[in-house]
C-alpha cells in the first residue's frame, strides 16, 4: 500500500519587541539570569498584566503577512497548567478568538508552488528557563535546577499551519519560508540557535486516496531546519513501519534525538493536559478596528514573494528570482541599485548570485561590508557589454572593486585591464602575428579554418589579454583574405 | 478611642487642636487595649506608622497640605502588597513573605499623607464571610467577643469600629467589605469595578475584586474613596474615563430621588429585626421625599450560585503561583510536583482548598460549559436584570446582611450556610456596580444592623446621596459597647 503523510507545523516566533508581552522589562538575549524581571514577570502576588502594543501590532503584520484575516475583537486566554518555570502556574494565552486566522503560506517545493493554510496565529507570553545540574541537563537525576525569568513574559507569537504539508521536505520548505517572512517583517530575530523560533511538527499517514486523518504524533525539539526535515522523515517512516507490521499509531508527544536521529516517546508527562482555559480577567478585550489594521497593513515590508514576482517582471528566471529575493537585503540593495542606474536585471542577478556571493564567501565577508554599491555594479556589467573589459578581465575588476580598489573604471584602469580598442594598434598586432606564422597562413588558406583560433590565441597572447577577441577575429580574418 | 470623623480629625490637625503623632498614639494605644479580644490586625506597622505621623506634622508645618487623608491613621487588609512589610493574605502560604513593591491604592494612601498603623486580619485570601478562616486566628466583632465581625475583611471592619484606625481598606469580591460593616456598625463601600486599581491586590476572584473603605460616616466614605480610586495604567482592567465626584450628593436629601426596594432580598432567612429595621428606613426615606417602590430582580435568587462557579474558577487560576518555587511557605519533596502539592496541602486552609477544588472542577473539560460557562451566562442576565431595574429608579436598597452578626464557630460546619452571608451583597460585584452599607441601628441584642445602597456603574454620586440621606434619618453614631471597658 502506498501512504501519504500529512504533517501540520506549530511554529513559535520569539518577538524582538524593546518590553516584555504584559511588563516593561526589556527584552534582552544572554542577560544575567534574573535580571530582567519584575513582579508582574515573577508572578509575584498582586502584581497584573498590561498587553505590549507593540507586539499586538506584530503579530498582526505576521498574520497580514501571512494572508491571515485578523479579528477584530481578540480576547487573551489562561493556560492552566502547573511548571516551575511558569511563575503563575498559568500561561497568557489564547484559545478561541486569535488575534489572526485563515490565511495561507505559498512554499516552493521542486520548482512548484504548494500553499499551505495557516489555521491561526496568536500571541501568549513566553516561559522563564531550567536549567537542570548535572545529569547532562537532563531533568531526571539532576542534582538542582535553577531557573532564570529573564525570558519569562516575552512576547511569543504561535503560528499554527493546517495539516496540509506532505513530506520532510515540503516541511523544511514550508519552515525556511515562514523564518524568511518573519525575518523579512523585522518582528523578530528569527534565530534558530537563539530559541527565538522554535517548530514542532504533527505527523501522521494515511493510505493514498484517503480522506480521513490518521492518529498524529508530535514531535519535539528540532533546532534546525534539517533537523525538522531528518524527524519528520524519520517519522513518516516509523508510522510506516508500525502500521505495514500490523501495529498502530498512539497519539503522543515524541522526543527527536538530534544525534541518534530518531524519536523517542516522551516519558515525562509536561502537566496536565487539561488546559483548563478561561477568559484571561486581568485583561480586556482587545480591539483592532478597520483603521489599525489597515495602519499596520501599510507599514509592511515587500515580503519574499511579492518580491519574486516583482524580479520577474523585471525579466529574471523563477529560479534567479527565487534565489535572489531570499538573498539578504544588502545584496539585494546593490540589485535593486544597480537596475535603477540602468543594468539590466538579469546580468546583475547573475553577477550578484555567482560571482559577488562567491568573493563574500571566499573572503569571509559579510554582504553589509562588501565595497560594492548599485552604481559600481551597473558600470562593470555596462563596460563589459560594450567590450572595454573582457569578461575574465572583468572578474579581476569586480576583485579589485570588492578589495577596495576603487570604482571598475578605476580599477580597470590602474590595473591596465582595458581592452585595446585602437583599431591601427590592434592591426600592427595582427600583422606581426601574421608575420611570425607564415605555416598558420599557408594552412587557412588550404582551408584549416581552425587556425583562425590558434592565430587570435596568439594576438591575445602578444596583448596581454588585453585585445577585444572579437575585434581581433575580425581584423585576421580581413587579413588572411586579403 | 478616636471618637471623631476623618473631616473633624482633618479639621482639628489644621487647626492644630491636635497633632498627627498625638491622632496615631491613640489609634495605638486603643489597639494595645483592645487586641488582645479583638484581634484586628495581624502586623502592626508602628515605626513605618510613627514616621509617616511625624512627616505629616512636619507637613503641616511647613502648610503643605496633601488631602484629607493626611495624617490620618488608617488600616489595610493584609491582602495589599507593602513593600517590605509583611503580607500574608492570612494564609500559611505567605508566612514572612515581604512584598518588594506597595500595592498602587497603598501608594495612593502615603502619597496622600494617610498613616499606615497596619495590616487587618481576614479569611484566608479573602475566602469568607467571618474571617474565622485566618490562618492566623480569628478577629472577634467589637459589639459581641461572642459573635464574629464578618469577613472577609473582618480585620478592617473590626478597626475601625473600635477606634484603631479611622478608615481601613478592604476589599470586596462578594460583600467582603459590605457584609463585614453591616456587623460591626461602620460604613463599608464597594466602589464601580475598575475605578480602584487591583495593582498589589493578592487576587481572589480578579473580574470581582474591588478594594474599598471602612469609615465611621458616610462622608468620610466618599473622602477615602476619592484618596484611592483613579485610573492606574498599572491595571489594564482600571477605568480611564471621567470619574464622578462622590461628594457632590452629600447633604442633597432625597427629594424626589427613585428608590427600587429589591424584593428578592427579604423573607426566608432573614432575621425579623433586619426586616423591620430595613422597612422603617425606607419609610423614612419615603417621608424624606423619596418615590420609593418595590422592584423584582429576579436573576438575584440565582446569584449566588453563579458567584460560587465564577469566583471559585478565577481563584483555582490565581492561587496556582503559590507552588513553594519562588516566595512564601515551601515543603520540600522529591520531585518538583511533590514539592508543589505537599506545599499547597500544608500552605492552604481547608475554605481555600475546597474553593480551589469546586473551581479546578468547574473549568475542567467537560464541565466548563455546565459550570463555568453557565455561570457567565447567569451573569450576564443579572447585568440585564440591573439594567432594567436602572430604568426605573435611581438606587436600589436593601438589607446589606440577612442576619447580625453571628456566634462565632456557628457557621464553620456549614459551608452552604455560611455563603448565605452574601446573598445581599453578591449581584453588585457580578455587575460590578457600586453599593455602600450605611449602619441604620441594633437588634434588641444590642447588634449593629446595615443597610445597603446600589446604583449604577460609575453612580457614586447618587450611591453616596442616598446614603448620606440614610446616615442622617438613622442617626445612628453609637459606638461598641462590648469592649468598652478597654476602651
């Protein structure tokens, strides 16, 4: 039997707000344990909740971003749930109006375009951390456990996919693009190392042609997007297994064990898993009117792929455009410069994508360091196009450019890598190779059309390089019929 | 005992007939004499209290003048944050526990000058009606040591009748504030929800609670009020509009004023003494000039039960922080869970435990719609069953407790019994309208009688009108007689 795997993807973005969600505690990564709080973070007595403006107005840019419609009344929820790391024993929620829902993500997959549904994106406050002594940070057998609040209260925006994604792949796919959105928006720093995007994903299989869902399994702890493409394969592939060997698929939490490459199920029960929800009392509901959204709406960045679409008409490949409006803004800047000054879109991209990402690359540089603007760029591509640099000349400019050089013609020229254009010196330079030949004259006019190349080889050869090979060609040829 | 007003101790401390230090060494020299039975406050503040005194004399002074609570000794429920001085909400839980911050109603009150002599004794985390659920004993009602003070603020209500504080603060989450002034014979308000910020409040029921004052007139009600209400941005629940003044309807009478008698609140379980003394006043108030008529809220008979759904749910929720992790009372265990579940077993009383339960249960799955979910519902018919009433009169009035205060012990077997209490009291918290109780005079037993004044949200103007109205036609200024002697 043939089975297909339908995976849902939960993803949690870490907002980059200067406040925590409900407090005026900064948000701050690697700060002194305990050092950023308050009563109202610490869940001390007495101390309430006031909703952070800025990150509602975030997560309804990643919501519009995301083809969500946002409601127009939201109303927080308490998680109840009992964590030492959850200083109230509940969590700042929400459960059945979020601030966004319906929308979708358009993922490329294999040159194709799959749109995958988001069910809803709402906002709750983050956790504090454990840290477990001993026993490898493992909670059992740990000697102590210290706790740090820092992150606890900030802002977290939940973005939860519909079971629409169908394989390891389309799962990264689908990952990557949400990070790029997300990253694009400038809500959030979007690193995964930081834990400031997180993803846990639901999988499950079904014969192929079946309507109905089968049983999900949740899968945990992926810090990587290969790590969410190695689990949810792994996955797929044990649901497989279980079910062709006559077993059956529990509904669980798994662990994915990054180094064995496998899932374990999770034995530690994370409280109960009766949330026991209820209208937050603390907190009012919120109202984002016509006129707010539509403020937030037009404050949105061109996302990656209303800028693909945008390269395209500007006369890029998919593929070209695909790659170039997920490069970074920096690159991008020096594209979107350098068409402005009049290169055309398709030779920039090409330079941009091939010969500028790999110099940044071999040299270790940052693309927001690189000596390169649009201007700079559109003259290279510009001199190439009319012969004065040929185009191995014109890598060693874009070199001497990137290395601080000076602008291409400058370069090119302090370099002596002009092409020769003088028509009488290029002449005095085929005669003497013609001269010095006479066996490769004797042999064109036998009919050995490839000496013609042997004979401009010898050209550049005597020049340097620095002779137009095209022009060349065509003073020889006018010379050996003659 | 202080045996003025808080306008005449304002009047005199201006005048200079007496001094803020000389006003506090009363106030605690009556505590000294009256504790020991009383029982009204679990911590005394007396050095944080001599400095604010004799800052505030100093403040006079120099004619700085920071409102009518200046110099003023008064008393909080020990469920407000102090910073750095202990709050336990009466609970074991909170044993020792110094909060690092002032609730923002008691930043209000020093900024004003008040003179914080302490904190008042209350059922554990606000959970009753006689404060005989203090962890840390009981507070006993200064007209009867028999009998209890009513709760949950018993405490703040016990001070101020006789004579420790001249306003305390409590707050009101079912009658707590209400409930306990009706049995001690001192004026107790509820103001609109929202407009007193619950910032450093130690949350029972947050849609609810609201904090209020005991005062020994009505006059000195609204005063105190206006020391502490305004919007708090440190509270998103906090009201931010135009607040009215409650002093504008004192001494306006009644003339013409529509007064709803609610006829849900009389008959089976209310004391005879009560009804009679409810049916002379609004007799009373109908010969002051008041068109008074008798309005059904039916919605009242089912209150409180709903009450009993919604404030034990929001409680299961607030109460959760006390795990024994980060502050207060921890038992250790061996697991972090044990260590959880033996610190709230031992932490918290048997009153606490079991609201804990019936409100985990009702916003369990599978019973929140039943439970909590109907309960809202109730709720908001009530609010409609208001709204009705408001069209056609002004205030409501009411008994504020069916019965006087009660032996102590009486009602500690019975649960039921005892959240009959706040059968009066309950409606205005679930339509967080305001409601004052105004003493209108005693029982042949020689115990306290109130009666209690509802008006719409944000109607404190019209509330205190009619209760000053009350206070007049009641002429009711006795003061407890049982620990005269003391006195």
């Amino acid at each position: 039997m043939s089975w297909e795997p339908v995976i849902g993807i939960e993803v949690h973005v870490e907002l980059m707000t200067n406040s925590k969600m409900f407090c005026g505690c900064a948000v701050a990564f690697g700060a002194e344990p305990n050092t950023r709080t308050c009563p109202t973070c610490l869940g001390l007595p007495g101390a309430l909740p006031v909703p952070n403006k800025v990150a509602i107005e975030s997560i309804m840019s990643i919501g519009l971003a995301l083809n969500c419609q946002v409601s127009p009344r939201s109303v927080f929820h308490r998680k109840n749930y009992f964590y030492a790391d959850l200083p109230k024993n509940y969590q700042i929620s929400q459960f059945d109006v979020p601030v966004c829902h319906d929308g979708y993500l358009d993922v490329e997959v294999d040159g194709e375009t799959r749109r995958v549904g988001i069910e809803r994106a709402h906002m709750e406050e983050d956790t504090g951390k454990s840290m477990h002594l001993g026993a490898g940070g493992r909670i059992h057998a740990a000697e102590g456990t210290l706790l740090d609040f820092n992150r606890s209260g900030v802002p977290l925006v939940e973005i939860v996919s519909r079971p629409d994604i169908r394989g390891a792949v389309e799962s990264r796919a689908y990952a990557q693009q949400l990070r790029s959105v997300v990253a694009e928006l400038g809500v959030s720093d979007a690193r995964l190392e930081e834990g400031s995007i997180r993803f846990d994903a639901n999988v499950s299989i079904r014969p192929e042609g079946e309507e109905l869902l089968g049983t999900k399994v949740e899968i945990k702890n992926m810090n990587s997007f290969r790590s969410l493409e190695r689990a949810v394969d792994f996955e797929i592939g044990r649901q497989i297994d279980l079910v062709e060997s006559g077993g059956l698929v529990v509904q669980e939490t798994r662990h994915w064990d990054e180094e064995a490459g496998v899932t374990h199920s999770m034995r530690t029960k994370e409280g109960s898993s009766d949330y026991r929800y209820f209208t937050e009392p603390d907190l009012v509901p919120m109202v984002m009117d016509e006129e707010w959204v539509d403020e937030v709406r037009g404050r949105l960045p061109e996302l990656p792929a209303d800028r693909r679409r945008r390269y395209e008409q500007q006369g890029l490949d998919r593929q070209g455009a695909g790659v170039l409006s997920g490069m970074d803004a920096e690159l991008r800047a020096i594209y979107e410069e350098a068409v402005r000054s009049g290169a055309p879109a398709k030779a920039a991209a090409t330079w941009l994508t091939g010969e500028v990402i790999g110099w940044a690359r071999k040299h270790k540089v940052e693309s927001s360091a690189l000596l390169l603007d649009g201007a700079g760029l559109a003259e290279l591509i510009e001199m190439v196009d009319e012969g004065l640099v040929s185009s191995s000349a014109a890598k060693e400019v874009l070199d001497g450019v990137l290395s601080g050089g000076g602008a291409p013609g400058v370069v090119a020229k302090d370099h002596d890598l002009l092409q020769m254009k003088d028509r009488d010196a290029l002449e005095a330079a085929v005669d003497q190779v013609v001269a010095a030949h006479p066996g490769a004259v004797e042999g064109f006019r036998q009919g050995e059309e490839k000496v013609v190349g042997f004979l401009v080889g010898q050209v550049m050869k005597a020049t340097q390089g620095k002779a137009d090979p095209r022009a060349v060609n065509q003073i020889l040829r006018a010379k050996l019929s003659e | 005992m202080i045996d003025s007003s808080i306008s005449e101790a304002g009047r005199r401390l201006r005048s200079g007939e007496v001094t803020a230090l000389s006003l506090l060494k009363t106030a605690l020299d009556t505590a000294g004499r009256t504790e020991a039975q009383l029982h009204a406050f679990l911590t005394l503040d007396t050095e944080g209290a001599r400095q604010a005194a004799a800052q505030a004399d100093a403040d006079f002074a120099d004619g700085i003048d920071l409102g009518p609570l200046h110099g003023i000794p008064v008393a909080l429920k020990d469920n407000m944050c102090t910073r750095g001085v202990e709050t336990t909400a009466a609970s074991q839980i909170l044993a020792g526990y110094l909060p690092p911050y002032d609730a923002t109603v008691v930043t209000r009150l020093r900024s004003g000058g008040a003179v914080v002599v302490g904190k008042t004794n209350l059922d554990e985390f606000a959970m009753g009606s006689s404060t005989e659920n203090s962890a840390y004993g009981t507070t006993y009602n200064p007209w009867d040591l028999t009998r209890v003070p009513g709760g949950s603020s018993g405490g703040s209500a016990a001070s101020v009748a006789a004579g420790s504080s001249l306003a305390a603060f409590g707050s009101d989450t079912g009658g707590s504030i209400r409930q306990p002034a009706s049995l001690c014979g001192v004026v107790g308000m509820k103001p609109t929800y929202g407009t007193v910020s619950r910032y450093g409040l130690i949350a029972f029921a947050s849609s609810l609670d609201q904090i209020g004052p005991f005062t020994r007139t009505v006059e000195d009600s609204a005063l105190a009020l206006q020391a502490i209400w305004g919007h708090d941005p440190h509270d998103a629940t906090s009201y931010a509009g135009d607040y009215p003044d409650p002093t504008n309807g004192l001494g306006r009478g009644v003339e013409g004023l529509r007064i709803g008698l609610v006829s849900e609140l009389s008959g089976e379980g209310f004391e005879p003494a009560v009804e009679t003394a409810t049916g002379a006043m609004v007799a009373s108030l109908e010969s002051a000039g008041a068109e008074v008529s008798e309005v059904s809220l039916p919605t009242f008979d089912i209150a409180l039960s709903a009450y009993y759904l919604i404030a034990p749910a929001e409680a299961s929720s607030n109460l959760a922080r006390f795990d024994g992790i980060r502050y207060g009372l921890r038992v250790d265990g061996s697991t972090t869970e044990e260590l959880m579940s033996r610190t709230r077993a031992e932490g918290f009383g048997p009153e606490v435990t079991r609201r804990i339960l019936l409100g985990t249960y009702s916003l369990s799955a599978g019973y929140y719609d039943a439970f909590y979910g109907q309960a809202q519902r109730v709720r908001a018919a009530i609010q409609e069953d208001f709204a009705r009433a408001y069209q056609q009169v002004d205030v409501l009035v009411s008994p504020t407790s069916p019965t006087v205060a009660f032996e102590a012990g009486a009602r500690t077997a019975d649960p039921l019994a005892m959240y009959l209490s706040d059968i009066c009291t309950i409606p205005s918290n679930l339509s967080g309208h305001p409601a004052i109780s105004v003493p209108i005079g005693l029982d042949d037993a020689g115990l306290p009688i109130g009666f209690q004044v509802m008006a719409p949200a944000l109607g404190e103007e019209v509330m205190y009108q009619a209760a000053a109205e009350v206070e007049h036609l009641a002429g009711f200024s006795i003061s407890p007689t049982a620990i005269e002697g003391a006195l």
